[in-house]
C-alpha cells in the first residue's frame, strides 16, 4: 500500500494549529504545574518545570479555607440554574422568532444584538441599583442572594442563546413541520419531542457558554455579594489568598485549577452533543 502523501498547504495548517494549541494550552499548564510545585519553588528564579517533586501542600492550604466547600456549592448552584433557565427561555425564544411572523419582530432581532454590544463593566453599576430596588419587593433577588446573580447571568446570556439558536431552528426544514402535522403531531409536540433534539448542538454550545460565564464570574459576585460571606461564590474565595505583604501564589493556582475541573468536567459530559446536526432527520 502506497503511503498517503499529505499536501503542503494541509501540513502547514496543521503545523500552525498545533502551534497556536500549544499557545493556548500552554497558560493551564504553567497553572496545573505550579499548583504542584512545593512552596518556594514558583518564585524561584530557576525554575525546574520537570525535576521538581510534586507537592500537595497548596491543594491543603486550599481545602482548609473556612467555608471553600460552600462557596463551591454557591457557584454550582448559581450556573446549573442559570444555564437551565437559559436552555429553556432562549430555545422557546428562538423558535417564536422563527417560526412566527409578529409585529415588531424585527426591532426585537436588533435589540438582542444591541444588548451584547453594551459593555458589562458600563451596566454594573446600574444594575447594583436596580438589584438593591428588586430585593425591596422580592428578597430572594436582592442584593446578598444568590437570586441576584441568577437575574443579572440571565439577562447576559439570553441575548446571544437566541440569537445563536435562532440558526439552529430555522437550519429545520419547515416541511418536517408539516410532514409532523399530517402525522398528528401536535405545535407543542413537534416542539419538544422533534425540534428539541434536533437543535441539540445549539443547545449544548449554549449551555457550556452559560456555564462557563456563570461559573468564572467575579465582577457581578464582588459586586451584589457584599456582606453575606455565606453566599459568596468560588472566585471571591481566591481573593484569601492574595497579600499585600505576601501572595500565597501556590494556593491562587491550587485554587485556580479546582476551578478549572468542573468546567472540563461539564464540557466532557456534553462534548458528545456538539457533534451532530440537522441532516439526519429529513432524510428519505
């Protein structure tokens, strides 16, 4: 068998694409390394990136913090609820934007895309005083509650979750709608049961995206958490270890790579959705 000889042009895209990976990848690994480095060992002006004996000591130091298990639960529970909600608000969205024709549809389409250009950093400060007016009428969602985090990752997602899955429902042929009716499907039935597995790929793009936000947020935490320690998330609790006097740099990267786990957990979980598409449903 002749072997396969590979083109100039596919080698040197292939080159470049495990160029620019290895440039990615490279900031996880310097972080994953140095959690395991022994103290001293990170700031050292030699470092010894593979003769070095690895250490669990900053994990320790991590584990130990008072409260770091709740402040884990606080940010599973604000992105799981944030990415169900989501899934559910920004697909019945999509499929009203493009399957329906209303009035004012149009500017609608163009306000979602308005809402992603505004700066987060601008709105902060805003919804701080909306946050402390909502908690004078709903508690739940006032400023201190993790219910205000919910609202504001909501209000930031949904935009672009329907807009990205706009694409995926109108990629559905409309005659699988109709071919559905004549069947006796139901508009509610078609919905869930056909339509909803079929946009699956925008589905889960959409919750590792409403995940990953939810999950790494600091700003909003630092911001509407302010004097409930109970309910801080995980971010906030990396801040212990920052020091004027003397950054515990081991426990930051420690601290940063159980961080890390969770959403390379989610991703694996899901990663297989990604994969797949429309095609197989309107064949024959």
């Amino acid at each position: 068998m002749a072997l396969k000889v590979r083109r100039p042009a596919r080698l040197v895209a292939e080159i470049v694409t495990v160029v620019i990976a290895g440039i990615v990848a490279f900031p996880l690994y310097w972080m994953v390394l140095s959690a395991f480095k022994p103290a001293g060992e990170i700031q050292s002006a030699h470092p010894k990136p593979w003769t070095f004996a690895p250490s669990l000591d900053s994990f320790q130091r991590v584990l130990t913090v008072s409260g770091f298990g709740r402040y884990f639960l606080n940010s599973l529970v604000v992105a799981v609820v944030v990415v169900l909600l989501s899934l559910v608000f920004s697909f019945l969205s999509a499929v009203a934007l493009t399957r329906f024709r209303f009035r004012g549809r149009g500017v609608l389409l163009v306000m979602l895309l308005v809402a992603q250009m505004v700066p987060v950093e601008a709105l902060t400060i805003p919804l701080f005083f909306l946050m402390r007016s909502v908690g004078g009428t709903v508690p739940a969602f006032g400023l201190n509650e993790l219910g205000s985090l919910v609202l504001v990752h909501l209000a930031f997602s949904l935009p672009f979750a329907i807009w990205m899955l706009r694409g995926f429902v109108a990629a559905v042929p409309a005659e699988l709608e109709e071919a559905a009716t004549l069947d006796g499907a139901s508009r509610m039935r078609f919905t869930w049961q056909i339509l909803f597995p079929l946009v699956a790929p925008g589905l889960v793009a959409v919750s590792v995206l409403a995940f990953i936000h939810a999950w790494n947020d600091f700003l909003f935490a630092k911001t509407f958490i302010i004097s409930k320690t109970e309910n801080q998330t995980l971010p906030q609790a990396i801040l212990v270890f920052f020091k004027p006097e003397d950054t515990d740099w081991g426990a930051v990267m420690a601290s940063s790579t159980l961080m890390t786990i969770p959403v390379l957990v989610f991703f694996v979980l899901v990663q297989r959705k990604l994969i797949g598409g429309t095609a197989g449903a309107v064949k024959g």
